[in-house]
C-alpha cells in the first residue's frame, strides 16, 4: 500500500462538497452526497470491485463495495459520506502541513472512508476467507438514514467496524444521546403591570436550576468502566421578545448522554425525576432520540484479532469507550457486534481546521488489510461464545 495514492483518494473525495442537506446554513452548492456515490461507483469499476448503490431516499444514496467469497463470513467497515459544514478555508482543498492533511471531511469521515477502501483494494487483488464489504454511507451527521436503510434489510453482515476516528484505538463503548425540547409557558402583559401576568422565563429558570442539580448528581453515580456516567447539558434557552414584555413563552433544549442499558423511557424518567419538585408547569414538545448507546463485549475473537494485531505493531490494544454516538446503534440492535476504529483524531471533526495524521491514514488501511488476512475467518469469529 501506498501513502501517494491513499492521500490522493482522500484529496479527491475532499473535492466533492458533500455537507448533509439537514445542515440549512451551509451553502447551496457545497450540499449532496450523490457525487460521492457516483465516484466511488466509478473507483469501483477503474479497480475490478464489485459495488452496489441503494437508494436510502432521493439523491441521498448509499454505496457497498465487497470482495471475498459471497458465502464467507462478512466484516462490513461503514463510513460516511456526508459532512458537517464549518467556516474552513479551502474546504474542498486538501492541504498538507507538517504530517496532517486538512479538509472538510478529512478525519470526519472521509480519511476513515478512504482507508477502508485502501484495504478493500488490497484485499480484491488476493484470495481470502471473509466476505470484506465497505458501506459508504449517506446522512450520518443529521437523520442517520443511510445505516438505517441498509441495515439489516440489503445487508445482514457478522460484524461490523464502524469507521470514525479513534486514533487507531479499539472502542467497544460509547455513549447514547437523546434531546428534548421543554417549554414553559406565561401570561404576556406590559412589563409596567408586574406583579400582573406571569414570567414564562422565571418558570424555565426554575428548571434549569432543578436540571443543573440533577446533572451534578448524576456525575456522583457509580461510573460505566469505560464511559463514566449518564450527563446532561442545558445547550439552548430561547425565550421572552423585549425588555418590557413579561413573557408568555420559554423553551430550552436538553441533551442527554447516556450509558448502555438506558432506554428512550428511563431516560424520559431521568428528566422527570430532575424537575419532579419544580413548582412551574411545562410541557416537553420535542423528543429526539438521536442514537444509543454501544457496549459490545471485548471478549469477542473479532476483536481479540485485531487486538494481536494492534499489540503486534506496538499500539495500545486495550478496548476504549469513547462519548460521541455513532451509526454503531443499527448493527448493534440487529444483534451485530459492532466496534468503532478508525484513523485521526475525533477532536479534529466538526473544527475550523479538520485535519488528519497523514500516517494514521495508511496505516488503518494496513491494519484492515491484515485484520481480513489474519486468519481463516468462520461465523463463530463474530459471537461472543463461540459454540
Ligand atoms: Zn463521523
């Protein structure tokens, strides 16, 4: 493998704009995942690969690419096409200083993208064991249609790795995250008539304290090993039009990280039991849950493998969990172990200067390549008791 040709796949996929649509505030013109699709389509053929297109909705197209016998066990490694959009400069220009690369999508998620089609191509030259397929997903950074749509109805695979940057690391456990809007409402009068009407926004202060308190104990709760403990962040209050106007009407949002094990009804319960004494009425009239939480047994051969592999090269090999979510939650709650590895750094994602390592790139693509090699695969590689 080549780091010449690895950093000019990823300088091409940086070329084609790909923010996801739901991002309203990006530019007209740098949005859509359609040509990214198209070219990997076109990759696909120029290297003998085998690939597929399926629409997840119109425009908005997911990509698989595959080698190894049909009838192997399958390892699908997902990575997305879409991105998020920052102010970055030359955002579609791929840049080298020093050892990183910079580019919107260069770490989140195309560099990861690009190293599992760097191993795809290795992989499609030989003869193996596994059925090694490469999903590239459309619409992760907003409605997550894409992993949705795939899995399991077009693709059913033994295990999945889920491409994002984790430094090279294994991560078996990540956080969930469920949001919600509050609203408290009050009676609107001329702000000279206090004590007349009634201030929507004392009411939400309220419960923003009663939020506050419940957040700092939820940090006291005995801690996950890997992902310390269910949190919550006040991250929007919106409310009141001008100073001299008691106010009718206050909504803040919340978001909720949580551990493995809670679900969308004991997280509801959580903000409940945080405003249970408040005294001021409100109304929760949004609930978004965005995704849950991943918490898969380390103890699987899959990744005992590619822990040998890691040791091998003298990384660090110790399963990790990580607090950002992932498309991770689909597999898993079809019952696929699913782990989070990739090349780069998550810090660098969604930042005015996306970078990634330049070695790391390769180096994941290597790591795939020897991780599908390693051995001849069976099903039971992917369970966590082997029978
Ligand atoms: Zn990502």
């Amino acid at each position: 493998m080549d780091i010449k040709y690895a950093q000019e796949l990823l300088r091409e996929l940086v070329a084609i704009p790909s923010v996801n649509p739901g991002f309203t505030h990006a530019p007209s013109e740098t949005i859509g995942e359609e040509q990214i699709g198209a070219f990997l389509q076109c990759w696909a053929r120029d290297n003998g690969i085998f690939a597929q297109r399926f629409e997840a909705a119109k425009v908005r197209p997911c990509i698989l690419l595959e080698t190894g016998p049909k009838e192997g066990p399958a390892l699908l490694v997902s990575a997305h096409m879409d991105t998020v959009w920052t102010e970055m400069n030359a955002p579609f220009t791929l840049q080298e200083r020093d050892n990183d690369l910079y580019g919107l999508g260069a770490v989140d998620d195309k560099g990861p993208l690009v190293s599992a089609l760097c191993a795809l191509r290795e992989l499609n030259r030989i003869n193996i064991s596994l059925r090694f397929l490469v999903l590239a997903t459309c619409d992760e950074e907003f409605g997550l249609l894409g992993i949705r749509h795939m899995i399991p109805d077009h693709i059913r695979p033994d295990g999945v790795i889920i491409a994002e940057p984790t430094n090279l690391k294994i991560v078996t456990a990540h956080k969930g995250c469920n949001r919600f809007a509050i609203q408290t409402k009050g009676q609107r009068v001329h702000s000279s008539l206090v004590p007349a009407g009634e201030n929507a926004i004392y009411k939400a202060a309220e419960l923003v304290s009663a939020l506050k308190t419940y957040s700092a104990a939820l940090l006291r709760d005995p801690p996950h090993p890997l992902l310390g403990t269910n949190t919550l962040n006040v991250g929007v209050i919106q409310g009141g039009t001008q100073p001299n106007v008691v106010p009718d009407a206050c909504t803040l949002t919340l978001d909720f990280r949580s551990l493995p094990g809670e679900t969308p009804e004991s997280i509801r319960a959580h903000v409940t039991k945080a405003l249970a004494n408040c005294e001021a009425d409100y109304d929760i009239i949004e609930e978004a849950y965005e995704a849950p939480a991943l918490d898969t047994s380390p103890d699987i051969p899959m990744v005992k493998h590619l822990q040998k592999i890691l040791s091998a090269d003298g990384l660090d090999a110790e399963p990790h969990g990580v607090p950002f979510t992932t498309e991770s939650f689909r597999p898993a709650e079809c019952g696929i172990p699913t782990i989070v590895f990739g090349p780069g750094d998550i810090a660098a994602a969604h930042a005015i200067d996306e970078k990634i390592a330049k070695d790391q790139l390769l180096q994941a693509a290597e790591l795939l390549f020897r991780l599908a090699v390693s051995r001849n695969w069976q099903r039971s590689d992917f369970m966590t008791s082997p029978n």
